[in-house]
C-alpha cells in the first residue's frame, strides 16, 4: 500500500537535514545542478543526501571515508560523477561492535532532531540492513527524503523517500588506510549550492584510493571486478598525481596480506584497463553520471584508457 504524507508529515522528514537550508532542498535546485553540471537532478539530490549523512555519521568514529565517493571529495567538480552509496573501513574488528556504534550514533542523532518517526518509519536513522561474510562488509541505510516522488518499501508500506546505504568494512581493520587525510568533504553540489556548514570527514588518501581502485580492476585472487566507474576513477585521480611510492607501499602490504605480488596485481589491473578502451561505445552508457568535463573524458575513451595504462605502467616494477 502506497502512504502519501501529509505536509506537515513531509515538514517533519524535511526537518531531520541539518547540512542544508530547507530553501535549497528543492527540486529548482536540483534542476539547476543538472543545467550546469550534466548531472540528472535526482542524482544531485543523493549526493546532496550523502553530504548530510556524512555529516551525521561523522560522530560514529572510527570510520575512514573511501571509494568512489570519496574520490569525488578530491577532484575538480567538473570531473565529478555521481555516485550511489558511501563506503569506509574501520579499525573496528568485531562486526558485532560496528552494530553498537550505529545504535549509539542513532540516539545521538535523535537528540539531535535528525530522526523523524512519521507513521511508524523513521527516517535519518542509520539502520541495518545486512551482512556480507566473503567481504566482511555491514551494510546500512539511511532513510532520507524524495523530492522526486520515489517511494520504496518500508515494512508493508510504500513511502516517499530515498535510502542512501552505507558500507563499512570490517574485514581491512588492519589497514583501514596507509594515510589518511582530515579534509572538508568537496562535491560537485556545494560549487553550485553553499551548505549551511562545512563537513569535515576523514578520507583515505589519493595514494590509498587510487591502490584500491587498482586492485578494484585487476581480476586477480578475491580483488577485481569491471565496471567502467572504477576505470574513470582511476583517470581522474591520475589526473592529481598521487605519489607513486605510496601507492605501491599500499600495493606491497596488500599483497603480503593476501599471499599476492604487486606487480601481478599491476599487470592484471592494465589488462582490464586495455580491454575497457576498446568499449568506447558503451562507455557512452556511462556519460550521464559525469560531469560536464567528465563528459569529455568519456568523449576521447579510448585514448583517456591508453593514457591511464601508461601511467599504471609506471608504477611496476
């Protein structure tokens, strides 16, 4: 059964966001970030959500912002692209710990008025939604509002809303990052629209993210995978010259740690990077996530792929 909220209910949920002016939650807003960045209004409303439960999240402790939304964090806002969900490690051993921790941030969160109970669904709480054993990932949601008319499931309803999920993996507590950098979280959104206050959030460094990313695409022992974010990732980070030495010290303590060579892992990561080049075409598909100066990457696929190879190259030794 679909449930349509009251505008006193649609008030409420609206009041749990703290990052941003109620003025600026907007669909105009959205509409103006898609005119000037390439980006579909929807996806400028999640990452407008991911500032804000960065933000809230940032009091759980302990957690080290990475992946391909946190690589946005760095790079010039016309290079941005759009991204899903928030991923960090942890120091945190115990996934049963990881579970307190979010029960604690939850009642933080709700004395700080950023959980609303509207007809018995709670938005702004960080929930638990499930386990992965193989990764050693905790999955989590937290329930924000839609100002798009999006329903999803909540219990045997259907409700107006967006989740943005969140992903903390327990598994690299022995290295959640080599380095790690305390930095203003920078995305695409802000240079169109100013928050009402800045987030801090610790980041995994360029070095640590462009050495994920590396084993993200090398398809080798329990790393890789081949989607084409990971490689435009890659081409980006490139792009602030993380150092090298760094990058391969991440590589050398990986591969210790997984019985794994460095520059096998290398080798394998500029074989996928080779083959995603001759996919131009279908890295087309991929366009509407970026960025305007994204967009031109995408353009010039194929010669981008062969920069980004040499540039891997470069790191084996």
């Amino acid at each position: 059964m679909r449930v349509n909220f009251s505008a006193e209910e649609k008030a409420a949920v609206l009041g749990i966001v703290k990052v941003w002016k109620r003025s600026q939650i907007d669909v105009k807003s959205f509409d103006a970030i898609q005119s000037k960045y390439g980006i579909p209004a929807r996806l400028a409303e999640t990452m407008f959500w991911h500032l804000d439960t960065l933000d809230a999240i940032g009091r759980a402790g302990q957690l080290v912002f990475k992946g391909g939304t946190c690589i946005q964090s760095y790079v010039a806002p016309e290079l941005q692209r759009a991204s899903v969900d928030l991923d960090f490690n942890t120091s945190i051993q115990n996934p049963n710990a990881i579970m307190d921790a979010m029960e604690d941030l939850n009642k933080i969160l709700e004395g700080a008025g950023r959980i609303a109970s509207v007809r018995g669904v709670k938005f702004g709480a960080v929930e638990f939604d499930f386990k992965d054993e193989k990764s050693g990932t905790l999955s989590f949601r937290r329930r924000m509002p839609s100002r798009f008319g999006e329903f999803e499931r909540a219990g045997d309803v259907d409700v107006q809303s967006k989740s943005i999920r969140i992903q903390v993996n327990y598994k690299h507590s022995w290295m959640p990052a080599l380095n790690t950098v305390e930095k203003e979280v920078a995305f695409f959104v802000q240079d169109a629209q100013k928050p009402a206050m800045p987030v801090k959030f610790v980041h995994a460094s360029p070095e640590d993210l462009f050495a994920d990313k590396i084993l993200a695409t090398s398809n080798i022992g329990p790393f890789g995978r081949e989607r084409f974010k990971d490689v435009y990732d890659l081409i980006v980070l490139s792009g602030i010259k993380p150092e090298k030495k760094q990058i391969l010290k991440k590589l050398d303590l990986v591969g210790e740690h997984s019985g794994l060579d460095a520059n096998a892992i290398l080798k394998a990561s500029i074989e996928t990077i080779s083959g995603f080049a001759e996919h131009s075409l279908d890295a087309r598909g991929f366009s509407s996530m970026v960025c305007s100066g994204g967009k031109k990457i995408v353009e010039n696929w194929e010669s981008e792929c062969e920069k980004l190879s040499k540039t891997v190259m470069g790191l084996v030794q």
